[in-house]
C-alpha cells in the first residue's frame, strides 16, 4: 500500500532496487496536475477504506471469540 501511495515498486521501497519514484520536470504543470489527482483519488480510496475497517470494527464486540471470518 505503502509502495502505491508513493508511486514506486514494492521492491524499490524494501531495498531501493526496481521502478523508484518518477521524477517530474518542475515546468510541467499538466504531468504535475495529473499526479496530483492520481494522488488524491488514492487518498479518498484509502480514506474510504478505513471507515470500512473502523466501522467493521465497530461492530464487533469486545472480548469477542474470534470465529472461522477472522483468520
């Protein structure tokens, strides 16, 4: 997840081998425009996913048994 956020491979974040972060000429305003959105529908999704997760949460109880779902 970590790798997606920061646009480069799994690989390059663990060991710095692989696809790393793009490099984008500061005077290009379209290229830097479109990684802005990219970024930020990826911050929603993330977002978005997190609720799910708090509230999946939410709706279990304390000191519950953990059933066949949780592995």
């Amino acid at each position: 997840m970590m790798a997606g956020i920061l646009a480069v491979s799994p690989s390059w974040l663990l060991s710095g081998i692989g696809a790393g972060p793009l490099e984008l000429k500061s005077n290009d305003g379209a290229a830097l425009l479109r990684e802005l959105q990219i970024a930020s529908s990826d911050a929603v999704a993330s977002q978005k996913r997190v609720q799910e997760i708090v509230a999946l949460l939410g709706s279990v109880p304390v000191g519950a048994k953990c059933h066949s779902k949780c592995r």
